[in-house]
C-alpha cells in the first residue's frame, strides 16, 4: 500500500478539510542474473479527511487526517510467460504540525493484499498452465522532520524521513498439475531513510498557481532481498528461492503544479518518480482538496 500524505496546505489553513488523489504509475526492475526482470503498473485512488485540533495544549497548529484508498497492480515478468495482480485495499492515520519553521509530520498505514498469480511450464513434450490465490498484509509507519526556510514567494525545505515497514504474505498452493508449487508464509521487514529538499513558489502574483518540487536520496535497510520457501507439493522437501533485491540506494524526484481555485479548494496534478541501480518507478497524480 502506498504512503499516505499530508496535503500541502497553499490556501489558508481551515478548520475541516477533504482532499483525494487519483494516480497511475509504472516501473521495472532488472533481474540479476538469478531471478527475471519484472514490469509492472499501478492505478489507484486515495481519499482522506482532516481537521485542526488543540492536544491538550501541545505547541503548534496541530492537523490530524484520516486516509483510504484502492490499488490496483499488474505484474508481468518478461519472458517467463508468467504474471499477477494485487488488488489492495488500506487505510490509515495521519498528523502534523508547524512549529515555527519546523515542520513535522508522521502515521502509520496497513492494507490487506489479494494476489492471482499465474504462469506457464515449457519444455519439449511438456506443458502446463499453473495458478495460485493468496493473500497478505502490508503495514507502514513514517515521520518526518523539516525545516521551512521563505526566499521571497519561495519556500525551501530539508527534511529527512523515516519509514518501518512490513510485507506479510499467506501460504499457497498452486493449482494445474505435477509442477505445482506450494510456498509457506512469511513476513519481510523492512526500513527507509529520506534525506531531500523541497520547494514551493507562486508563478505568478496574478494567478495562483504554484509550483511544487522534491529532490531526495533515500536508503533502504533490512530484508532488500525478497526470499520464499517453496516446495513441489505438501510434504515435499523444501527450497529457498530468491527474487531480484530492492534497491538499497535511489533518487527521488517530485514536480507538480497546484491551482488555488478559490481559497477554499485546489486542484493539482503531479509526477512522483524513484530510480536506482536496478529498479525505477514513475507516477502521476491528480488530486483535490477542498478545505471549511
């Protein structure tokens, strides 16, 4: 399940606000010479709703959000005649504050997964078509630290962020003959760190359009090499395989414009996208807020 965000606040901040992002997005990730490359899309929805409160006399303006959404993911592992989809669903809690020019930000988000997994066996005199359902749960925690600096109708912000997370993913059994595949559950756990800096400017004094952007480097610690525990049918003896690792190091980039319709809504559209050594994403999101 994607991370939930905290919607830039360009109108002034009011008491209730709701906001929903639509996005679509597609990436690859190079095989390494043990497991295949693999292709994939996404295409999903969030919506949220938050509202400003008073925690017992906490300092800063305090804005606490709920958030859920739908993703849908096609896989394709090229030239492997095999493929999936992960239908998703999540939902999660969300908070933040300024205190001075110090912004911080943080929650915690989980969604249930079902996965259809297909692919084919080819040899000469040999063929068979296999299938497989499963399910899991994804669970994610962030925070985030950052310092606003003004240059004018600019505004720049370092950050660094933190996220925990954990894939878990049920047992399964494939279906469609002897060369079936049952796989054992198991939970992978992993973490991130995100050093960047963002900004924000007026394009003009006339209309108010604003233009959005981040620049960052995250790392990724923990279990970077996906592993599962497979065997040709119940009671059979066991094999680890291994997928294609996650990238412990990537670039990530954002760049959006937002219109102030009016002071109460935006409308906004944006490009998120991450590249490392093996793997690369790019999304494109429409979202709006609308703030009474």
């Amino acid at each position: 399940a994607p991370p939930v965000q905290v919607p830039a606040q360009l109108a002034a901040p009011r008491a209730y606000g709701l906001w929903g992002q639509g996005f679509g997005a597609f990436g690859r990730t190079r095989g390494d010479g043990n497991a295949a490359s693999l292709s994939r899309q996404i295409s999903g929805f969030v919506l949220g709703a938050d509202t400003g409160l008073d925690l017992g006399g906490l300092p800063g303006g305090w804005r606490v959000g709920v958030a859920g959404g739908y993703t849908n993911t096609s896989l394709d592992v090229t030239g492997q005649a095999s493929s999936g989809v992960i239908e998703s669903g999540f939902g999660g809690l969300y908070a933040g504050t300024t205190l001075g020019p110090v912004a911080l930000r943080f929650g915690g988000v989980a969604g249930g997964n079902s996965l259809s997994l297909r692919r084919s066996m080819l040899a000469p005199g040999f063929a068979q078509g296999l299938n497989a359902r499963t399910s899991g749960l994804t669970a994610q925690v962030f925070g985030e630290l950052g310092y606003r600096v003004a240059f004018g109708a600019a505004v720049i912000e370092p950050f660094v962020g933190a996220a925990a997370i954990r894939i878990g993913q049920d047992a399964f059994t494939e279906r469609g003959g002897p060369a079936a595949l049952s796989g054992l559950g198991r939970d992978n756990d992993l973490a991130a760190t995100t050093v960047g800096v963002r900004g924000s400017t007026r394009l003009t004094a006339d209309l108010p359009v604003y233009l959005t952007g981040l620049v960052g480097w995250r790392r990724a610690y923990g279990d970077v090499v996906p592993k599962a525990l497979l065997a040709f049918g119940a009671g059979q003896t066991g094999f680890l395989v291994a997928g294609v690792p996650i990238n412990r190091d990537a670039v990530v980039a954002q760049a959006g414009l937002d219109w102030a319709v009016s002071p109460a809504t935006t409308l906004g559209v944006s490009y998120t996208g991450q590249a490392g050594e093996r793997a690369q994403d790019h999304a494109v999101k429409g979202n709006f807020t609308y703030r009474f």
